[in-house]
C-alpha cells in the first residue's frame, strides 16, 4: 500500500475501526477525537504548568482472542527526530474495557492490578501529558492494542519502543484517537 494510501485510511479511521459499529473501538469522555486537550491533560514541568491527568478511555468490540491490552501515547509531531513517548502501559487484563481519568498516576496505584506502566520520553513511568515547543499544535496518538498473550514479558523500565516491539509482535488489533494542543507560550 502506498504510503499517502496509508496516511489517509488512518486519518479517515478506516484502520483503527473508529466509527464503525463492529469494529474495535476506543472513545474518552474526556476529549473527542481530533479534539483539543485542556490544562488537565497538560504536563506540568518544562515550562508547561498543567494537572498532568491522564484522560479517560474506554474501549468496545476487542478482536476475539484477545488476552491482554497495551495502552500508548505517542507524539509524531515532537522536534526530536523520533517523535515522543508520553504513556505507555501493558498487560492490562482482557477484562478490562476502560481506565478512569487519572489512572496515568506515576505510582500506578489507579491501574488496574497486574498492569505495567513504564517510562515516558520524560524519564519517569506514567502519564506525561503534552507540553510542546510554543508555536504548531501537536497531535497526541492514544491507542489501545489487543494482545494475543496474557502478558509481555517486559522489564518495568522497558523503553517504549521494546514495549512497542512486543506489543507489535502480538497484535491483534489497535484502535486510537486523537487529541490535539497548542503552547501559545
């Protein structure tokens, strides 16, 4: 498939499923897809000064088979050559369909139990909202995978991209959404 093919299936949701009534889905009472981020979400450290709360995100119609779950968050827009890692979580149990706002605490206390949480880009575990260079908005992926194991055998302070290796690996299926900001200053 061409990549420009790609490009516009996932921004029209046709490969992650949104919109489709059978398919694998993920939606937030938080934001909406495209939507923008508010200051609950944002990071609060370097020069950002938002709440830092992970959003809600809840998830329908897993594919059959699915034994655990991985949870990411992921900036392609970030100045760094590779983008941005800002959640990343697995072995979240198959009975699981959602994770409140604020489950992205560093301690992990609000995920559920078994679940891993490893280190963003900002060097500690758990969720590390937006906070980008002032000027463009950037586009903040969050995706939720189904895995065909009970669990990734991953250190705790696996990179993201060793988790994303793993979770690859084992894919059955992904669905996303994504949300939006903007640092004026």
């Amino acid at each position: 498939m061409p990549k420009h093919a790609f490009v516009l299936l996932f921004s029209a949701g046709l490969l992650t499923g949104a919109g489709s009534a059978n398919a694998f889905d993920l939606t937030s009472q938080t934001f909406k897809n495209k939507g923008a981020l508010v200051d609950a979400q944002v990071y609060n450290g370097f020069g950002c000064k938002g709440q830092n709360i992970s959003p809600q995100l809840s998830w329908t119609k897993p594919p059959k088979g699915t034994k655990s779950f991985v949870v990411t968050t992921y900036d392609p827009d970030a100045p760094t050559g590779s983008g941005w890692w800002h959640w990343v979580v697995w072995n979240i149990p198959a009975s699981v369909t959602s994770l409140p706002a604020g489950a992205g605490k560093a301690d992990g206390a609000a995920l559920p139990a078994g679940a891993v949480q490893g280190k963003t880009d900002f060097g500690t575990p758990g969720y590390g909202g937006p906070c980008p260079p002032p000027g463009k908005p950037h586009h903040y992926i969050f995706t939720v995978t189904a895995l065909k194991v009970d669990k990734l055998d991953a250190p705790a302070d696996a990179t993201a991209a060793l988790v994303g290796f793993m979770t690859n690996a084992n894919s059955l299926g992904k669905a996303s959404i994504v949300g939006t900001y903007r640092r004026s200053k």
